[in-house]
C-alpha cells in the first residue's frame, strides 16, 4: 500500500495538483480505500481541520428578489 500512496503522491506532484511542505496547519491524515477492484483511492481525513474552521451560513436570496436586482438599471 505504501508504494501505491507514493505513486500516487509523485503523480499528483508532477500534475501540480498538490506541493511538498515541510510544516503545514493545513496538514492531514491520508487514508487509502481499496475500491472493489482491487485499485487504492487516496482519501483525505479533514475531520480535524473542519473542527478548526468556522461555518459561514449565507441565506439564499428569493427568487423575485434576484430578478429585482438584475432588472435594476
């Protein structure tokens, strides 16, 4: 599995997708899944990072409000 993780962490380097960081508060635990075809999938826990963040709640604007504001000239 190690070996699996490995290549899948060069590949994602190379893509650009992800960088090398020696100290990161962004940092998670990776946890390989093996799918039903026998094939790994690189997961990430964010469990303890989302315990860290705060939830905005914006409230959707109604429908006749948003035609209001886009039929102001």
């Amino acid at each position: 599995m190690r070996k699996e993780l490995d290549r899948q962490i060069d590949q994602m380097i190379q893509a650009g997708i992800v960088a090398e960081s020696d100290n990161s508060p962004f940092a998670s635990l990776v946890v390989m899944v093996k799918k039903s075809n026998g094939e790994y999938r690189f997961c990430v826990d964010y469990r303890r990072l989302n315990m860290q963040t705060t939830t905005l709640y914006h409230e959707l604007p109604g429908v006749q409000d948003a035609v209001d504001l886009m039929s102001q000239d």
